[in-house]
C-alpha cells in the first residue's frame, strides 16, 4: 500500500514556533513531527510515500530528499495554491493507482495502521476513516457510525449545542482510488465538508475503525507542550534514540553533564549539549542539540530547540525555546510562553506566563514582558525615541495599542485631569485617535477633541484650554508609508520630559493602571475649528498688520496649505503653493532628488519671493530659503533664530543645543545676551525654554520659532518688516562658520568603550560631558554623540575653515571606528 502525507499546511495557531518552518517540520523529542510519521508508516511496511507540499516546501525537501535516508521512497505533489484535503490529493492522482492511505504529517499518533487496514479490506468499504473518542470534540469533525462500524453522519467542528458524538475524525484515511473521480483536478475540495457528504449521500460503503491507541493533532501550543510529556510519560509508543544514563533521563550523543548538575527524569538531552555546574534540569524537559546551560541555571517542562545559549542563573518553566535563542543570565521565563527564533533576552528580563515573541527579536535588560511581541525587531522599556512614538499603522501601533497607551497615560493624571486630542487628516490617524480617546476614557479622565489639527496648534490649545496634558497624532503624508507619529504633551504644550516617558514606559509595558467604575466615565468634548483662534493670536501678535511678502511654501500637508492661505491673505502676503518632496527633519529622510532642490531655488528667484520655506507635514520644522534662492540649513537656522531673538531684547537669553555653532556666542556677547545649551533632541531644547522660561515672552518667542513652522514664519518676516531687511541680509549679517557632520557604525554594546576611551585620551583637551563627548581642540571642537535609536555615533566637528572642520571630524570618525573593531574583536 502506498500512503500520501499531507503536508502543506502553515500552522498559524502555532506560531510563532511555524514562523519560520512548515508544521510538519515543527520538532518533537527533537525529530520533525512528519518523521515520526514517517517511521510509523515504515513500521507498518508502508514504504512508498507520497507528500503533498504548499507552504514554505522546500525546507521539507531539503530535509527528507528523496527518503533514501530514512528508508523509504518519497515523491513529491506542490500545489501553486491551496486545494483543500481532498484537492490536494487529487493533485497526486498519478501516484496513487491502488488503495492507498492518507495521514496528516502535522499529528502524532502510534496508531496501529495494519489493524484499520485490515478492517478496511474486512469491510469492503470504499473509504475508511481512523476515528476516535476524544472528551472536547469541538475543534476536530463528528462522525457517528452504526454498530457495524458503518458512517451514518458527519459535522466538520460543530458548536457544543452540535455535538452528538465523541468521535472524531483523526484525518487518517483509507481510500480506494475511484473516491477521486467524484471531482475534478485543480478545484478546491475538502474531504469532511465536500466528498464525503458526497460518498454518503451516494450509498457508498463508508467505514470508521475507531483506534484506542495514541493520537495527537498538534494543532495548538498546548497540544504541542503536551505531546512532549505524554512521549516522557511512555503514554506513546515513539522510539527515543538515546542513551537512558538513568531512570528515565535520555541523553544522545556528546552530551557533557558537569558533576554538580541534576538531572532529574523524565528528561531528553540532545547530541552536543553541554549542561554546567550546578544547573538544574528537572523532569519534563526536552533539550535539542548544540545547546548550553549556564550555571546555576533551572529548567522545569522546558522545550529547547537546537543552539539555544542559557546564560547563568537563568529559570525557564513550562516554555518552548525555538532554535538558536539567546537567554542571558539572571533571566526568568514563565509557564506557556515561546520564544521565536534567534530572539536575544538581556540579562534580568521577565517573560510573563503565555507570553509569544516572534523571531529575531531583541528583548533589552530589565524588561518585563506582558504582552505577546509580534512585530518590529526590538521589545524594550523604551518606547520613546528622539522625540515621541514612531511605529508602522496597524503593525507596530495598532488599536489595542493606542487604547492601552491611552490608559497608561491618563492613569498618570488624577481622575479629574483634562487631556486634549488631535490627529492630522488621515484616515488612520483619526482610527487611532478614537482608540486613544478610549483608552484615555477608561482612565477616568475628561477628553477635549480637537478634530484634525496640526501640531503646533494643539500646543497652542492646550495652553489655551489650560489643560494637563495633550496628545497629537500624525502619519506620513505619502501613500505608500504607513509610519505614525505620536506626541505626548505637557500642560504648557511642549513634549513630556523624559521622566513622565519612563513613567509612561513602565505603566504600558507593566499594564499597571486601573480603569475607572462605568458610571464615572466622562464625556467627550468636542472642540471645533480651534486653530480660527491660534491663527487669531498670530495676527494679534504681529506688529506690522501688512506685511506685503512674497512667499513659497512646499508642504505635503493639505492642513497647513488650508490655514495659511487666509492667514496670508490678512497679513496682506501673496503666497505660492509647492508640493515637492523634502526632507523630514524628524526622520532625516532625504529629497527626493537635488534636483527638486534646484528648481524650488530657481522658483523663488524667478518668482521673485521674499522668502521660501519647506514645511514638514507637521508644520513644526521647516527649511528657509531666502530671496536669493539660498537654503538655510539646521545651523544657520538655530544662528538666525538666536540673532532675531538677541536684536529683539537686550541681554535676552537664547536657548541652543550644544552642537550649535560658535557663532552665535560671539553674538550674544555683542548683544550683551547670554547663550544656554542643551542636549541636541528636540525635547531637550523644548523642555529649557518651559522650564527656564515660565511665562517669559522671550522664551515663548523662541519657542514658537524653533517649533511653529506657521507662527516662526509669521514672525520672522515681521521681524524683517519691522528692521526694513531682507532675509538674505540677516543671513550675511552671522559671522561664517564650518560645521561638518557624518555618522560612523558603533556596535550597541560599544558605544560606552567608545566614549570613554575618547574621554581618556583627550585628557590634555577641554572637554564637556553634557551629551556625550564634546572635545575643544586648535580652536575649534568636536562632538562625539552614540545614537540613541541606531548602532551609529554621530561625530559633528566645527573649524575655522570647512577644510580643518573635516579635518577634525575625519579624525574621530576613524577613532570610534577603530576602538569598535577591537572592542568586537575582543569579545
């Protein structure tokens, strides 16, 4: 007889044990299930095999060839796409010229095939099914019989108020070849829901051999673990090729045991595995080869894989490890979890119980994981990045995401705070504001929508509201990028400090907030076109009523374009519209081409603009380009920004990160002013000019012109107005300056070797540890700043000329690179 193994199936309940591998390939007792199956029908004299492929089927090929190895034949049937049991089958018609048996190759069973085989024939039947009686038939097919044995009835995973039969179909099969011409080749055919209704309804004689043996359909990560114990437990008749060195402990080949270890059985130790000093392997483990357990280290109904590294003092309890998973030491994982291929645990991380990690994942020290890790590379108490929550729509941020983060930020305030909320004009941004107003509700706190809003208004709103807090939404304005933005703010409507972040990082990741009783939820207030009223201030503000400017504007953002067109009008302004790509200063992504560079530069001067700008789609940051069609770069922005503020108010105070340029100290000193430096993110600066500021104009100036790409241009040209200057004139007025800046790799686990080498080394040098390094050297200085997102160190330089700044810069470029490579080479 000739048996077909279906093995086309993906295993979507287990993953993510089948992330990278189809079901039957998924290990137990360190075999791929389907070779158990294939030793079970070479028991029973079954040796020419047929195997039905679909998903992932080259790993199955690669590993059994053509089944020499294994004592058997075995030809191959792919299908392009799926065609149900029955379809699938049909695909292999030409192989099967007599009866012939169908058997899942994702189960495991010990079933005695020679026995139903022999009923089958006793029988007479056209097709026998393998049946047994199981307690919870809800996820498998009832068939009932009559008391010969004959089929009376099917229903394919019935409902509870279904189930009239313990019995259920095992999807083994018995089946003469005339089953197959009752459909055609190619169709998608099952055979529970479609040719069997069809044998029975024809008179045909089916059969079910009901089996008191062992069978498991590993259709779930229970069924999975279970199957495991239940081969220790003997309760299954698998061969287990190893060594029993002692009561029921099993171990293959090159197994090194240290002296103080215990071992206590059942337990399965595979090829190549060393277990420390002092671990402790307790009964119902299985451990792949090429495994190591630290020292100190206990496993209790732990599945290990292949090439697994279990650091020191490490706990594992009732978890399954796929292959090549790093624990490090003083780790603990939990009952039920997985952890998926080639995923890194630093040290002192908690997987809670039940917890799954998909493949490749990074989980970062001192984690506490309590929901399951699916998408993304890297699971850590940081969700916060330079400035906000950045992750892709519906992979990274998702609905149950925003609900939860809500919660967890509106548990920060007491239960009478008031939050308000805002998202740009995408569809997605307003789903996943509705997701964090519930969440937020849960909380207990009183919500203000915005309605679609661009950010600096809704800073506006929620100083004007007087509200605790607020949050905006924004997503990339092109189509084909899904990446949303989230910005936590404080009541003075700048970003959250780092402190409330971590607090917010402990609180979503711990799920440690307490939802309010139903009768104390409050209600939405809804606040409609707010930003009539920031862009009343505006104008309020400005000191010449009619500014009469010629500008271009590049902005994606259709609410930008829609709230400065009438705010241009008022001001007495002609403005031009331009939909170029530029460069996103909050994700540094590049133009689109330099030649779109040129032509807006070309476009101002032909235009004969006063001023040009490139607004992100926030409308927070911009790129000013004045008349003469120049383009005013980071530094040169921060400079004219400082000089605006210096000329405004003698002896005011300019807020700049520590890698602005010198520059602008000369001119403070010139203007009788004062120079205070930050750290270079944006919520460094943001955070100085609140804190130092209070309810300083000044500050508040400032703060609108480095964060309020609408009011920054508003006031920048009535500053110009007011001075009867032109842009170009007030750029020519800065003392010139080099600045160069580049990037260079640095291994995460580097970067403290890095900075602290540099710091030794530059011990004749006046230096400042305020963010990094920053080293003043022949009259100039470099920066040296580890990235706090990438495996990078950016390295600034400033000179007197552009050729020493590069110079300078090309020196520590080199010098993190070299002190990287050895410090990787050393470990």
């Amino acid at each position: 007889m000739k048996a077909l193994i279906m093995a086309g199936g993906e295993g979507t309940r287990l993953r993510p044990l089948t992330c990278n591998r189809p079901k039957p390939m998924v290990p137990v007792i360190n075999k791929p299930v389907m070779e158990h199956i294939i030793n079970l029908l070479k028991s029973h004299n079954i040796t020419d095999i047929g195997v039905t492929l679909q998903y992932m089927p080259q790993i199955i090929q690669d590993y059994f060839g053509d089944g020499s190895a294994f004592g058997v034949n075995i030809r191959y049937f792919i299908e392009d796409t799926p065609l149900g049991t029955a379809g699938s089958v049909k695909n292999a018609e030409e192989f099967l010229d007599d009866t012939f048996m169908v058997i899942s190759g994702d189960a495991l069973t010990d079933i005695n095939l020679s026995e139903a085989i022999k009923y089958h024939y006793d029988k007479k039947a056209i097709a026998t099914l393998v049946l047994m009686r199981v307690d919870a038939p809800l996820e498998y097919g009832i068939v009932v019989t009559d008391l010969d044995g004959k089929i009376t009835r099917f229903l394919e995973k019935p409902s509870w108020s279904e189930v009239f039969s313990d019995t259920v179909n095992t999807g083994i099969y018995i089946l003469h070849p005339s089953v197959l011409s009752y459909f055609k080749a190619g169709e998608m055919f099952d055979f529970s829901k479609d040719l069997f209704p069809l044998l029975l309804n024809d008179g045909q004689p089916m059969y079910g051999y009901v089996t008191t043996n062992y069978w498991c359909d590993i259709g779930d990560l229970n069924a999975y673990q279970q199957c495991h114990f239940d081969i220790l437990d003997g309760k299954v008749n698998i061969f287990i090729d190893a060594k029993e060195i002692g009561e029921k402990v099993w171990v293959e080949s090159n197994v090194q045991i240290a002296e103080g270890a215990q071992i206590t059985g059942p337990v399965l130790i595979g090829k190549n595995t060393t277990v420390k000093n002092n671990a402790v392997i307790s009964s119902y483990t299985v451990i792949g080869s090429d495994n190591t357990i630290g020292e100190y280290s206990s496993l209790k109904k732990t599945i290990l894989w292949k090439g697994c590294n279990v650091g020191k003092n490490v706990q594992l309890r009732g978890c399954t490890l796929c292959n090549k998973v790093q624990i490090k030491e003083n780790t603990s994982v939990f009952e039920q979890s997985i952890i998926g291929d080639e995923t890194v645990i630093r040290e002192r991380a908690i997987i809670k119980p039940g917890i799954k990690i998909w493949p490749s994942k990074v989980i970062e020290s001192e984690t506490e994981v309590n929901v399951n890790l699916v998408w993304g590379t890297k699971y850590s108490k940081t969700l916060f990045g330079e400035k906000g929550i950045v992750g892709e729509v519906n992979v990274d941020i998702t609905p149950e995401f925003a609900s939860r983060l809500g919660a967890s930020y509106g548990a920060l305030f007491k239960r009478d705070a008031r939050i308000g909320i805002s998202s740009d004009h995408t569809n997605v941004s307003q789903m996943l504001k509705n997701s964090f107003i519930s969440g937020l509700l849960s909380a207990g706190v009183e919500v203000y929508d915005f309605g679609q809003q661009v950010l600096p208004v809704t800073r506006y709103s929620v100083k004007f509201f007087g509200l605790d807090g607020g949050i905006h939404l924004g997503t990339k304005a092109d189509a084909n990028d899904s990446k949303l933005f989230i910005d936590f703010l404080d009541s003075h409507g700048a970003n959250i400090n780092r402190g409330i972040e971590r607090k917010l990082e402990n609180t979503f990741i711990r799920e440690d907030f307490s939802r309010c009783e139903a009768d104390t939820v409050k209600s939405v207030k809804t606040v409609h076109d707010f930003k009539s009223y920031y862009l009343r201030d505006i104008i309020n503000k400005v000191k010449n009523k009619n500014l009469g400017y010629k500008l271009l504007i590049d902005t994606s953002s259709v609410l930008l374009e829609s709230m400065l067109a009438p705010l241009m009008n008022e001001l007495g302004c002609e403005v031009i519209f331009s939909k170029l790509e530029m460069k996103d200063m909050r994700t540094g992504r590049a133009f689109k081409t330099p030649g779109q560079i040129t032509y807006l530069s070309n476009q101002i001067i032909s235009n004969g603009s006063d001023i040009g700008a490139m607004v992100e789609e926030n409308c927070e940051k911009m790129i000013l380009i004045d008349e003469k069609g120049r383009f005013i770069n980071e530094e040169m922005f921060i400079a004219l920004v400082s000089l605006i503020t210096l000329k405004t108010m003698k002896g005011a105070t300019v807020v700049v990160p520590i890698s602005a340029p010198s520059v602008i100290d000369r001119m403070a000193t010139e203007y009788e002013g004062k120079v205070l430096r930050t750290k270079t993110s944006p919520l460094e600066i943001m955070g100085k000019m609140v804190v130092n500021g209070g309810q300083d104009t000044l500050m508040n100036e400032q703060f609108v012109l480095n964060f309020d790409a609408i009011g920054s241009i508003v006031k920048i040209m009535d500053f110009m107005r007011s001075n009867n200057v032109k842009l170009s004139e007030l750029i020519d007025e800065i003392p010139s300056f080099h600045i160069t800046k580049k990037e260079v790799e640095c291994p995460w686990n580097a970067k403290g070797k890095v900075i602290r080498q540099i710091i030794e080394e530059s011990n004749n040098e006046k230096i400042e540890l305020m963010e990094g390094v920053k080293i003043y050297k022949d009259g100039g200085w470099v920066l040296v700043l580890p990235d706090s997102e990438k495996p990078v160190c950016k390295v600034i330089g400033e000179g007197y000329s552009e050729e020493f700044a590069e110079s300078l810069t090309d020196a520590f470029v080199n010098r993190v690179k070299e002190i990287g490579q050895n410090f990787s080479l050393s470990i």
